[in-house]
C-alpha cells in the first residue's frame, strides 16, 4: 500500500496508517509501541511480532518498510513466513 505523504520524519502519524494497514489486510491492530516508532524513523522499517497482537495470527511477523520513490516518501506493507 502506498501512502505518499508519510516519512520516517513523520513516524508519530503512524497509528491511523497502522489502522488503516491492519483493515486492509483484514488483521488484528498490533500494539505500536516506542520500539516501533524508533525503529521506523532510524531504520524505515519495523517489525510487528505475535506478542504485539491481541488476537491470534496466522503468520509469524509484520514488517512494514518505509519505501522513498521518486523524491516523495511512501510506505509498503509485507508479510513474512
């Protein structure tokens, strides 16, 4: 999914991106917490594990990744096994 408007400079935006993500994908609202936030705005990336969901899942991780493409910021969204 993209989001033109986000960047690692904008990580305390992120909770109705990770609502919207989570919707999308028909999955549980992980927890995002101050790990999250720090590793998205060093790193561009995070990764959600089966202790950050509430409710059970069916894979072992989330790892969003914060993609720039073409002078604007975007984010994308995986899944990994």
């Amino acid at each position: 999914m993209d989001f033109p408007d986000i960047s690692k400079a904008s990580v305390e935006d992120w909770n109705p991106i990770l609502g919207a993500l989570c919707h999308a994908l028909d999955l549980g609202r992980p927890v995002l917490l101050k790990k999250h936030r720090n590793d998205l705005a060093h790193f561009s990336h995070t990764a959600f594990t089966e202790a950050d969901f509430m409710e059970p899942i069916a894979f072992d991780k989330l790892t969003i990744e914060i993609f720039p493409e073409k002078g604007d910021q975007s984010s994308q969204v995986q899944r990994g096994r």
